[in-house]
C-alpha cells in the first residue's frame, strides 16, 4: 500500500520561551483518515505543539503545510478556518445555551440580521444525526453529563469548517484530552464518533494519557520528550514496554545504573490503612498500608491517578467508597482537616494555585498550617514563631532567609521548601509530596531527596510521587504502580525490583 | 537618580501614598484658610479644622474598617449603610419611649439593642456567603435594599428625636476636651488592630482572602471566618449608626447612613487593601477615611461649590483603581511597574498564557465546566 | 420543557439524569413563571380585597405600566448588563443627570425638548460606553467602575444646580399629558416607550447574534472567548445599552414628573436591580428573559399600588416586601445553579 499524502505536516518547529526552549525542531506529519496520538510526560511540548499548530503561540522556527502548502497562522480563527479544529478537555462551550446554539453560535443562519431559530435547529439536528448522534438540540447544554458536552464540542468543531454545516471543512480535528473524565461507556460513545469521523476522511490528532485508549483507536504514534521528538510508530509495531521507554526516555539499562538501593531501617508499625478508598472520576478503589518511616513511592505515568489517589488520602477531594483508618482510628475525610488533625500533611503539585498564598511573607506562609490547627484564638507566641520559622529557613536553605519576604517572589525550588517548611512545623506522621522536584533545579531537588530520606528515618512516613522512575526507586521502601486510574500493584523495594520490572508493571497492567 | 535608601524604603511602605495625598490635601487649605492647623480652646473644648476633619469622619472611619476585613477575605458589604440606619432607629426609638431618657441603664440598653440588630444583620450576611456559598455583592445586597425599610417601620417613617444627655456624648459631645467620637474610633480601631495583628484572625483573613483553596487545603475554617468578619463589619456599622443618631440627636431612617457603604469601599481602596483580597492594612483604612472626609472639608474651604464633591469623588474612585489595575499600569506605563507577581487569576487567560513561558510547558489549568 | 437524552445513557451516568423535582429546579422558564404566578396571585389578593375601592377598573392595571414606565426602561438596560455577567449601580445617577440636564436646558437655555432629547441619549450612551470600556479594557471590577459612574453623574446633577428645575414648557406638558386610548383605559406616553423598549430589548436579545453574545458571554466569558465571539465588543455594547436606557429612563421620569432635581431617582438602581433579579435573571449572569423583568418590574409596581390601596400601610413596607422578594429569589437561584453544578 503506498502511503497518501498527510494532510498536515510540521517540519523543524522551534519554539522558544524566554530562558526555555520548548520545542526544537520537531517533525510531526498527520494523514487523512488517521487517529494519530500524540504522547509525552509532563514538558515534552506536547501542548506546546498544538498550540503553536493552532496559532495560539507564533512559530520561531520551521514550517507547516496544510494539504500540500504552506501555511502560517497568526490566531486560533485562522486556523479553524483553514479546517483545524480543537476540542479541549475542559468544554469550551457556554452550558446556558441550547445544544443547537452551542454548536452554530457566531455563525447563525440569519435573514435581514434575524436569527432564523428553526433553520438552526433543523441544521444542528442534521449535523448531529449525520454524525451517529443522538441529542436533543434543543435541551440546554448543561443538560447533558459532560461527555455529551464534549460530543457536542466536537459536533461544533467539525461544523465550523463551512457555514453551511457541512462539515467537509474539518481536515485536521485536535482532540486534547478529551477522555480524562469520562466514564468507560462515555469513552466508547467518543471512540464511534471518532470512528465515524475517521472514515469520512477526518484527520485525528487524540492526546490522553489512557495507554489502553492509546492501543484501542489510534493507528499511529508521535511521542515527545524535553521539546524533541523522539519517535513516530505505528501502534501495532511498538508494544507498551517499548512506548513507555520513549516516553521516560533512560534506555533501560542507563536507568539500572542509577538505581543504586540505599534502603533503611526496618519500617515500623502500621500507621494508615485505606480499604477500598475510591472516587468516581478521580481513581478506583483501592487498598493500601502505609508503616511508621516508611516511604511509598508512586509510579505511573502522567494523568495515572497518583495525584488523584494522594488527594483522597487527605480528604482534599472526598472519596466515595471504602474507610480510611489513622492510628487505628476512623477517619472521616469530608474536608482536610479530618486528615490534618490526625497528623496528615500534604504539598500539592500545584504550589500557585493550591499551596501559597502569594501576597503573604515566607514566615507567614511557613506557619499557616500550624496557625490553622491552632485556631485563631491561639496565635503561637512571637519567640517561638521567629524561632521556629528561623530554625526551617536555616534547616531547608530557603533563600533569600528573609522570612519577610514575599513568597510569591521566590524562586521556585525555594517556594517548594517553604511548602515543606510549612508541613514539617506541625510535625506530621504521615507526609504526602505530590511531584515536589517539579520544576526546581536540581541542586535544590538533590536536598529535598536526603530530606525525604532523613524524615522516614526519624519514623515519618512518606507518600511520595514524582515522574521520574528512578527518583522512586531510590527513595522508596515499598512501590504502589498506577496506570489508567488504578492501583495496580504494590512492589516491596529490593534488588530485584528494577525499572524494567517496573515498566513492565506500567505496561501490562497487572500484579506480579 | 539620587534616591537614598531610606528614601525608597518610606516611598515603598504601603502607607506612604494614602499619607502623602492626605498630606496634601491638608496643605491645598493653608492658602485659604490661613489658620487651618491652628486649634482653639472654647469654653475647655478643643476646636479646629483639624478636629472637626476626625469628628465628622468618624462614623466613616468605623464603618471602613469593618469593611476592611470583609474586603480582605475577598468580599465586599453593601448593606452597613442600612444597618446603621437600623441600629440609629432601634435606639433612639427605645430612648424615645423611656419616661427617662436620661436615665444611663436605659440609654445602656438601647444601645444594646441597636448593636445586637446590627450582629444579627452580619449574621444573616455571614450566613448567605459563607454557608450558602451566595456572591458577597448579591448576599448583601438584600440588607441593602430591605434594611432601610426596616428603619423606617421602628420610626414610623418619622425623624425620631431624642433629648438624652448621656446618647448625646457619643456623638456630640466632649471628653477631656476632645469630641467623645474621637475616643470611640480610637478605641475601635485598637480593638480591631489587637484582633487581629494580635491573634492570628488577621493572617488567617489574609490567607482566606490571598488563596481560597490553599487555605482550605491547610486546614483553615474559612466559613467561621467569614461569618465572623461579616459580624464585626456590621458591629462597627452599629456603633457608626449610634455615633451619628447621637450627634444629630435623631434618627432618621431614610437618610442617615445613606452612600456609606460606598464612601468605606472608597476609603479602603484608597487605603491600599486591594478589592480581591487578601493583605489589608487597618492604619491605610483609617487614612484613607481621613482623605475623604479631608476632600469634603477642602472642597468647602477653597470655595468651589461644594456639589462638585461628588465629582471629586468618582475622580479619586477611578485614579485609584486605574492605578491599581495592572493592564493599566501595563498599557501606560510600559514595562516599568510590571505586573504584580503571582497576581490573582491565573485561570488561563490567553494573554497571560502567551507572555508565561510556563503555561506552555504545564497543562493547561483545569477551569470549571458546569 | 424536557430534558430528556435518547441518548444511550450509559449505567454510570445515570446518577446524572435529574429527577423530575430537579428537572423543574433546573428549568430557566420556572423564574419566569413564578414570578408572573406571584403577579397574577398578588393581583388577584388585590381584587378580592379592594373590590369596592375600584381596583378592579382597567385603568388601575393599565396605571402600572404609567407609573413604572421609567423603571421598566431601566430596568431592560440592567437585564442586558446583568445577563452579560456584569452589573451597573449609575442607573439611578443617570436618570437624576437625565432629569436634571433636560430641565436645565429646556428651561434655562430655552432648547426645544425636540433637541434636548436625543442630547441627553447620547450623554447617557457615551458615559455606559466609557464604563464599558475602562471595565473591559483595564479589566477592573464592574462594580467599582460603575459606582464611579454612580458618584459621577450625581455630582454633576449637582453640577448643574443644587435646585429643583421644575418644567413649565408646554411641548413637555402636552406630551406629559398626552394619553392614548385603549378603549377600557388609557396609557401615557411613557407607558408606549418603555413598552416599545421592552418589544426592542426582546427581539433583539432572542433574534440577533448580538443578544445571543450577550447570553453566550454571561455564561462563560471564556468559552465565548475561544469560541471567537467578540467578548469585549459585547461588553462595551452592553454598558452603552444600560446607560442609553437609563437616560431614556431619565426623560420618562422628567415627563412624569415635569421637574429635574438633583436628588431624582435616587437609588432607583436597586430598584432595577432588584426587578431585574425577581424577574428571575441570574446574577451571575447568562439566564434569564427580558419578559421576566417586566414581570419584575410589574410585582414591584403592584406592591406600591397595593399598599396604597390599603391605605394604613407605609410606604416602607414597598422597600421591605422587595427585600423579602429578592431574598427568595437569590436563594431559588441558588438552589438553580447548585444543582446545575453537580
């Protein structure tokens, strides 16, 4: 079968941010009637692919060509009138509005500037049936649970190629995690629907974090790491070992050399015990110990549940099913203080948006948590706060050491330490760190390691998660592998668990 | 440039402008009012422009520092100008009736009533907010509007009037030679100062108001919180809605505290507490009071018609917040101010996803999809 | 209306699917009509009750589209402005300005009011679309742009007199007493403008792609954004709409009142506000008809009539019924849009 002509080929794309170069010089190409996915951790520039592809960022290098000739787009309507369209996980659409609307709205049937309501509807009922669908264009959108909404998104993606409906403008539809919150019935409603589009000619660029979503509907594969590309397969020749090592990135044995175990004393009694602890939408049920000074480690790849699951375990989202026990003791978990008062603490990834409060100072920030479990009433006496807060500045070299400083003027690896300052006050039995190393350099991320180290020694217990495989394994006593949204397996640390068993574990889903 | 240290330190604290324009506009009198500093001893009663600027900005100073740390948790009450029409008619309406209204228990207790109204009415506002989760402009808009038909049914739609030596004292009268209102402030603003820098309610204000969900992922009961903001902030109107039935020696239920709400918005903005939160500063509250009522005494003094105090006004209203807006600053002043960092938002507006680098190596944050 | 999907509902989902309770709770129309319900039910107490007095007479009801007029004007540019997501408290400083501006010209510089009229629309149209545009272009809280604008226009109300102007030209008093017949009763003027606005504001919100805008923006700005709707043209559009209105407003009120004063319709934004919101329009934006701040407008008329009707009531049981009223109506909004987040 000789290959077609893709219909969108990007060649040599640099993009550069001041300070970051987030993609250079990646190939991409995407043919008609395909569902290409398109793969990568945490910065590889996946994102910042599509957005330089949909005109949302400029392009600082390279070319694009759109069936056969070369394009540049300036803003995110061009695009969508060239015939690539975006559908995004979160529903860009206004849920106040009818289905009908949703999907014409900007672009109205009109006669002498009045909307002609039933000519809409008609066409909206067409092109929703002519796509296998079956919704009532005229409920209000938010109506529907949010898959149909994201249905209806596409449905209005794939109109706006021509006024008229028809939708044999689309050539390129971008899907951008469009299953992370659907339920599995919801995802196959999707997979029909880009099924159908594929075959009227539809070219589908499908970005999820789902490996098995992955191996299910796409046909090809571009996977990307640190802004490069490093490989396009075909799905059915590169099995999931193979694809989780391009995405990771170490070739395998390059990652057994740094794997060196420096395992710790013997753990101590049990401290928490989750059974059947799940959220609908956030990660299935699942059970788990965790021991005095003992380090858990999550592994799994991006969009896998670990946050999901640490949230749960702090009650920062509620679980609906199972118990968690604290110190033999029932937990309620319907809001973070249950967790905190029994000495839970967590460090979101998220350290802007959920973990500072940018307008207040390094010493305020440090002693909000212990503030907080104290009351209003019992503000903590000025010389043990100086004190305290002095102590952790030193302890954690969080610099500048001024705890007047504001917080939000920190670098970003000591906005970290301020977080874990701020945790360590209250001396907690069990702490959670989501992705602490996150975008720190790597000075700071070696100290934040020993310290992790160091805590578990003094008999903390530590809930840890980060990308990088071997920055699990160095750390943990006990391994708890996700993939798709579940707990798959628990690996006791030792010299027979390498990072090859553990993307094998990733891969194939299973317990060993 | 020359600019000491010292220099940029006192240009940099978060009083200096709120002073420096009340600086200046004390001084925009002297040219008029020679005299204007010089303060009088009148039958042992000081008298001045200067004091009469802080006698007639009481009730306002008061009311504006409540509002203060409603604003600092991110909320706003625009029903305090009801509430101190409400606590003023309860009171004076209850004097009225005593055979005595003299008597000091009897004056005791109507005041009681009138502040414990005004508690109840923070309560309801603090309830609809933090409870029932409703906008804070919209909670309290419905004091706002109800409020003042309240008033007017406990006086009847009358001006009520009331002949009480002891209610007089707080808003009219003297005390070692100083307007007693003067000591009420004082004593206020002490009280709230202490409340808050002294616990730790101010921090937790300021985290609550500065990041709503890091502060519930810490652990901090924001619902108390907010509940207790709203209480104090109409405790404070309660006591301006006295001050300013004592001084009139009436309550009237129609006009009196009548735009205060605005005039406390205003002077907490111009006192440097942002509108979206988080620090607040009780001493730039009171300035910034002080810089209103100082605008209304020059306005007179300088002899333009005093009408023009409005204009004034909506003037100040836009100057402040243009200048507290950083697409303004951004578009007028270039590059120099730079935008505050770490500023509000962050929910992935494309012109603020475009000049941050790291919008683009991050997935891009999740917004709620209803 | 139903809500049903004949789409295959997977078993997951099916905790999604309202109950017929919340199904009616979720209904944008259930404001609406419970608002005209309260109407028709206020109306009728009323019959019952003042039979005798005459409140039965044609002209009664048709007295309420009279003496409301001028807030049913104003109150159609607050719906725009709130369904945007937005809100204005200058309304009531602009019909004051209106009132006074008009009487100022007409009387003291001897204008024909032919020529004051489409002068005080524009001054109105210009200062909403300056709000509009410093709140869309400096992105500061409408809020505080529009008390500025509130505390603006007051001041030069003042501006222009401390006194009352009252009218005495007699175009002004001929069209103020003009009255068209309706066989059973008559309406003013006024009456005929505001209900022509109301007729405009509703065609214009269901049946053009600038009303849709409006919808689509006060639902979610952002989507509207992406979606390539021009967000901040609809904004500024909407700001210069309710300052239109409200100086339009404000020549209802001169012709009602055939005086301008400095202190004229002061607080009469509450008032729309509150009409706008018992007319079942949320506040937050994107929900709501035009029709139901008639009925808004209409309740807060009939309360006032009532209670004059009553004759022993005071005129401050008006201020507090509509806060009750708008007290219910914020918390069945609530109970709306919780259910719609879930």
């Amino acid at each position: 079968m000789a290959e077609p002509q893709p219909v969108l080929e990007m060649t040599g794309i640099v993009k550069e941010f001041p300070g970051v170069r987030a993609l250079s010089g990646v190939d991409f190409r995407l043919f008609p009637g395909e569902i290409h996915a398109l793969l990568g951790e945490n910065g590889a520039g996946k994102s910042t692919l599509i957005k330089v592809l949909t005109g949302v960022h400029s392009l600082d290098g390279g070319t694009i060509t759109l069936s056969g000739t070369s394009v540049r787009f300036d803003s995110p309507s061009q695009t969508q009138q060239a015939g690539i369209s975006t559908v995004y996980q979160e529903v860009n659409l206004c849920p106040n509005l009818s289905v009908a609307e949703n999907i014409f709205i900007g672009r109205e049937p009109t006669r002498f500037g009045r909307i002609q309501w039933k000519r809409l509807r008609r066409e909206a009922a067409e092109l929703v049936d002519r796509l296998g669908l079956d919704i009532d264009v005229t409920a209000p959108l938010s109506s529907y649970p949010l898959a149909v909404q994201q249905l209806v998104a596409i449905v209005r993606s794939v109109g706006t190629g021509d006024a008229d409906g028809q939708g044999a403008g689309t050539k390129v539809l971008i899907l951008d995690e469009p299953t992370s919150s659907l339920d599995r019935d919801e995802v196959l409603e999707l997979f029909a629907l880009m099924r159908r589009l594929k075959d009227q000619g539809v070219a589908i660029l499908f970005v999820s974090h789902f490996l098995d979503q992955i191996y299910e509907i796409c046909d090809r594969m571009t996977v990307l790491r640190n802004g490069t590309l490093v490989g396009e397969h075909m799905v059915s020749e590169l099995d999931q070992v193979g694809l989780i090592q391009l995405m990771i990135g170490k070739a395998l044995d390059q990652l057994e050399e740094l794997h060196d175990h420096q395992l710790r004393s013997d753990v101590g009694e049990s401290l928490l015990q989750a059974d059947g602890v799940g959220r609908v939408g956030g990660v299935a049920p699942f059970d788990l110990e965790i021991k005095k000074g003992e380090v858990i480690g999550l592994a799994g790849l991006l969009g896998s549940g670990r946050t999901e699951l640490a949230r749960l375990l702090f009650g920062a989202d509620q679980p609906d099913s199972g118990t968690v026990t604290i110190g033999g003791k029932q937990v309620s978990m319907s809001a973070p203080n249950d967790a905190i008062s029994e000495g839970v603490a967590f460090c979101s990834e998220n350290r802007k948006t959920e973990g500072l409060v940018p307008d207040l100072t390094v010493r305020e920030n440090i002693i909000l948590a212990l503030q907080a479990s104290r009351g209003w009433t019992r503000p903590i006496p000025v010389a043990q706060r100086d004190e305290l807060v002095a102590k952790y500045i030193k302890a954690l070299d969080i610099r500048p050491a001024n705890p007047e400083a504001r917080v939000g003027q920190l670098s970003g690896g000591n906005q970290q330490k301020v977080l874990l300052a701020r945790w360590l006050i209250t001396q907690p039995k069990l702490l959670i760190l989501d992705e602490p190393t996150r975008g720190i350099d790597i000075g700071a991320k070696a100290e934040i390691q020993k310290l992790v180290v160091s805590l578990s020694e003094d008999g903390m217990a530590v809930l840890y998660i980060a990308a990088e495989l071997e920055e699990v394994l160095r750390l943990s006593h006990t391994i708890g592998v996700l993939r798709d949204r579940k707990l798959v397996a628990q690996l006791a640390n030792g010299p027979e668990i390498t990072p090859t068993r553990i993307l094998e574990t990733i891969a194939s889903g299973e317990h060993q | 440039m020359t600019t000491t240290p010292r220099w940029r330190a006192l240009t940099h604290h978060h009083l200096f402008w709120p002073v420096a324009v009340l600086v200046i506009l004390l001084l925009v009198n002297v040219p008029f009012t020679p005299d204007f500093f010089s303060i009088k001893m009148t039958d042992g009663h000081l008298y001045g422009s200067l004091v009469s600027i802080v006698l007639f900005g009481s009730p306002l100073i008061l009311v504006a520092v409540g509002m203060t740390l409603v604003i600092a948790t991110g909320g706003i009450d625009l029903s305090v100008g009801a509430v101190v029409a409400i606590t003023g008619a309860l009171t004076c309406s209850y004097i009225s009736d005593q055979a005595d209204q003299s008597a000091l228990s009897g004056v005791f207790l109507a005041m009681g009533i009138g502040l414990v109204a005004a508690v109840v009415c923070g309560l309801w506002n603090g309830f609809l907010v933090a409870r029932m989760g409703i906008q804070p402009i919209i909670a309290t808009l419905i004091i706002m509007v109800a409020g003042r038909g309240v008033a007017q049914l406990i006086t009847d739609g009358q001006i009520i009037t009331v002949n009480s030596e002891p209610y007089k004292l707080i808003g009219g009268g003297y005390w070692l030679t100083l307007p007693f209102s003067i000591f009420v402030v004082a004593a206020v603003v002490a009280v709230t100062v202490a409340l808050t820098r002294r616990t730790a309610l101010g921090l937790l204000v300021e985290s609550v108001g500065g990041n709503a969900e890091a502060s519930r992922l810490v652990g901090i009961r924001s619902m108390r919180i907010k509940i207790m903001v709203y209480v104090f902030c109409a405790l404070c109107a309660g006591i301006a809605g006295l001050m300013i039935s004592s001084n009139t020696s009436a309550a009237d239920g129609n006009n009196a505290g009548l735009w205060i709400e605005l005039d406390a918005i205003l002077a907490v903005v111009i006192g440097g507490t942002s509108l979206l939160g988080g620090r607040f500063s009780i001493g730039g509250t009171v300035v910034g009071a002080l810089v209103i009522q100082t605008l209304t005494t020059t306005i007179y003094t300088i002899g333009v018609p005093t009408q023009t105090n409005l204009v004034f006004k909506a003037a100040v209203v836009i100057i402040v917040c243009l200048m507290q807006s950083p697409k303004f600053r951004a578009k007028v002043f270039g590059g120099r101010f730079g935008t505050k960092p770490g500023a509000k938002g962050g929910t992935g507006q494309p012109a603020a996803a475009q000049a941050e680098p790291a919008a683009a190596t991050e997935p891009a944050p999740k917004m709620e999809v209803s | 209306m139903s809500t049903t999907t004949t789409t295959k509902r997977p078993p997951a989902a099916e905790s999604r699917t309202p109950s017929k309770a919340a199904q009616l709770l979720g209904d944008r129309r259930l404001p609406v009509l419970v608002t005209a319900g309260l109407f028709l039910a206020m109306y009728v107490v009323g019959l019952s009750r003042y039979q005798n007095y005459g409140f039965g007479e044609a002209q009664v009801f048709m007295n309420l589209f009279i003496d409301n007029g001028y807030l049913l004007v104003a109150a159609v540019g607050v719906t725009f402005v709130i369904l945007s997501g937005g809100i204005d408290l200058s309304v009531g400083s602009v019909i004051g300005f209106t009132t006074m501006f008009t009487a100022w010209l007409v009387e003291r510089q001897g204008l024909p009011i032919l020529v004051v009229i489409p002068m005080a629309l524009a001054v109105g149209a210009f200062g909403g679309f300056l709000m509009g545009y410093v709140i869309h272009n400096f992105e500061i809280q409408p809020f505080i742009v529009t008390l500025a604008g509130l505390f603006l226009f007051r001041g030069l109300c003042l501006v222009i007199s401390k006194e009352s102007i009252s009218i005495g030209d007699s175009s002004v008093s001929s069209m103020a007493g003009a009255q068209v017949s309706l066989g059973a009763g008559f309406l003013s003027i006024g009456a005929i403008v505001a209900l022509v606005v109301l007729a405009v504001a509703f065609y214009v919100l269901h049946y053009t792609r600038f009303g849709r805008r409006v919808y689509a923006v006060g639902g979610n700005e952002q989507s509207a954004m992406l979606m390539g709707l021009p967000q901040g043209g609809t904004k500024i559009a909407v700001y210069t709409i309710s300052g239109f209105c409200s100086a339009l407003a404000g020549l209802l009120f001169t012709l009602y009142i055939q005086s301008g004063d400095p202190l004229h319709a002061t607080g009469m934004e509450l008032d729309a506000i509150a009409a706008v919101v018992i007319g079942g329009t949320l506040l937050t934006g994107g929900s709501g008809y035009v029709i139901g701040t008639l009925f808004g407008v209409l309740v807060l008329g009939l309360i006032k009539s009532l209670i004059q009707f009553e004759g022993t009531l005071s005129s401050w049981w008006t201020k507090i019924a509509t806060g009750v009223l708008l007290c219910a109506f914020i918390l069945i909004q609530r109970a709306m849009t919780a259910r719609r987040k879930t």
